[in-house]
C-alpha cells in the first residue's frame, strides 16, 4: 500500500467544520503555502483507494484511454502515484521504483489525443499534470483546456483549483494570465485558490493583480492575497497581515456573517501565517508586535511563531554585511 501523499493542508478537524458552503480541501480562511512534492494530489482525494500490485506505468498509462470506467480510473489513481513516488526518490537521491519508457511523453501525447474531449475532466486533469511533469511544451494550453471546465462538470471547483497547482509548476510568462481571471470568478473557492497559486509564479503581474486585492470585502480574500505577497516578497499587504494576526479580527467578521468562522482552528491557522507572512518580510516596525506576541498571547502556536520570527530576525541582524553591497 503507498501512502496518501500529502495534501495542500491537513482536512479540518471534526471540532473544527467550517460553516456550510465552506469547503475544507484548504483551509477555511486562508490556503495555507502549497507544500507540494511535484505531483498530484487529487486523485487521491476523487479516487482514493488500496493499491495491490500495479501495472507498470505504460500499462496504466494504456488502460487510462481503453479500459472501463472504474478501469481508467483505478488506472489514474495507480499512474499518479507512480508518479509520485519517481518524484520522492529523484529528491532523495535514489534509483526511481517505476522507470518510465523512453518515449513516455509521446504516449502521454497521444493518450490526450485520444481521450475525448467530454470524457471525465478528472482524467484529463491527471494526464495534463503528468504533461506539465514531463515537459510537454504545450503542457499550458493542456492545462488551460482543463481550466475551461465547464461549472456543471466540476461543481466543487477541485478540478480547476489542481489545475490552477499544475500551472505553477510551468515556468512559462504566460502562467499568471490563465491565473489571474479566476481572481473574478464567482465562486470564492476558485478565486481564493487562484490567489494562493499565484505566489508559486512570480512577477510583476502576479504582484500586480494580489495587490489589487487587499481591499477585498472579503477577509479570507485579502488575506489570501497578503500572504501570497509576502511569499514573492512584496510588503503591500503587511497591514492585511496584521489584520490576520489580530484577534479581534475574526470576532468582527463573525458579526458580519455569523457561522463564518466555526471552531477555532481557521482563526488559529489564519493567526499562525499573519505572523508567518510578516516574517516573511522582516519589517522593523513588526518587532514590537512580535515581542508582544511572544510574551502573551493565548495561543501557543502564535507564540511560537513570534518567537521564531524574533529569532530570524536577529540571526538577520547578525549576519555580516556583503562587502561591496549596496
């Protein structure tokens, strides 16, 4: 049996459930920094199932076009893991258990080309992934179409938020452009998602349109789009950030929309990154809060992060200075 990789961020605990409406594939109020190790996390969680001895991944690969339904998908499932576990070993330094054939890209190709273009958007969405991996130079026009998917086809949004994961993974200047309209999309998962990619693909427009959101009526937005530009090292949002770290916060957001923020681990998570996200930064004017955190505040977990943020800081202090630097 492989073991379910890890996902974007932990499910919230059953004390813990968001309001309804609110999913828990990230978490309620901010999307925690994407902690990826290459590849494919949804199947899991739209197949998830025991694995027994596995075909090798040029049979799966060939069962994802011609099996049946619960064949392609137990296929995909098998494929993406497959996937998953050549990525862990390359990082560790070891041989990859699943060697894939040399011309395992031209067989994705024609895998795509041959899946039909109303087939299940999941599938289309592992190949895609498994395209963007490879190095398909093509991979975002791939990507793009598994964008398109139509509302009623991927109603929970997951479909085009693991898409929008796969696009960060291609260092392509057109990335933030099939990005940056789900920053306007109607439903808040989608543009909330959209918002935490963009920290994994930097630039000027990436920067340009997080920014434009800090003043969002939506606290889970704002904060979103703070956090992410503290990640590509943009200080625009550090007074967003304070609003998250402050918990007084979320009593007024409660006030506003009651039920919003059930439980206390969305406003703990939320809290944890403000102080995580203005680390990041490493302003001056943030000391003082972070000394005050780190003496008093309730939460143990945002204690601790103040500590480490004063700990960083002063590490940053006592570094050298680069002769010859500006």
């Amino acid at each position: 049996m492989v073991a379910k990789p890890p996902s974007p961020t932990e499910p919230a605990s059953p004390d813990a459930e968001a309001a309804p409406g609110y999913r828990n594939l990230f978490v309620p109020l901010v999307v925690v920094p994407f902690l990826v190790v290459g590849v494919i996390a949804l199947v899991f969680v739209f197949f998830g199932a025991i694995r027994g001895e596995d075909p090798s991944m040029e049979q799966n690969l060939a069962t994802v076009t011609s099996g049946g339904a619960n064949e392609r998908k137990q296929a995909a499932l098998s494929l993406a893991a497959q996937a998953l576990e050549n990525s862990v070993a390359r990082s560790e330094g070891r041989e990859e258990p699943w060697p894939a054939p040399p011309d395992f890209l031209g067989r994705l190709l024609r895998a795509w080309e041959e899946l039909p273009v109303d087939d299940d958007p999941h599938l289309r969405l592992v190949l895609a992934q498994l395209l963007a991996q490879q190095g398909d130079p093509d991979a975002l026009g791939k990507l793009e179409a598994v964008l398109a998917t139509p509302d009623d086809e991927d109603p929970d949004g997951e479909v085009r938020a693991y898409a929008m994961l796969a696009v960060s993974w291609v260092e392509d200047e057109r990335a933030a452009q099939l990005l940056i309209p789900f920053l306007t999309h109607s439903d808040p998962f989608l543009r909330q998602s959209a918002a935490g990619v963009l920290q994994k693909v930097p630039g000027e427009s990436s920067r340009e349109a997080l920014r434009g959101l800090l003043d969002d009526a939506s606290l889970e937005l704002r904060g979103q789009a703070a956090i992410s530009l503290s990640t590509l090292g943009d200080p625009a949002g550090a007074e967003v950030l304070r609003e998250l770290v402050r918990s007084e916060t979320y009593a007024s957001a409660e006030l506003r929309e009651a039920g919003k923020f059930q439980g206390e681990r969305s406003v703990h998570e939320a809290r944890v990154e403000g102080v995580r996200g203005l680390a990041r930064l490493g302003l001056a004017e943030d000391r003082e809060l972070f000394e005050r955190l780190a003496e008093d505040d309730p939460d143990h977990a945002v204690r601790e992060a103040a500590m480490l943020a004063l700990a960083g800081a002063s590490a940053a202090a006592d570094e050298p200075a680069v002769e010859g630097a500006d």
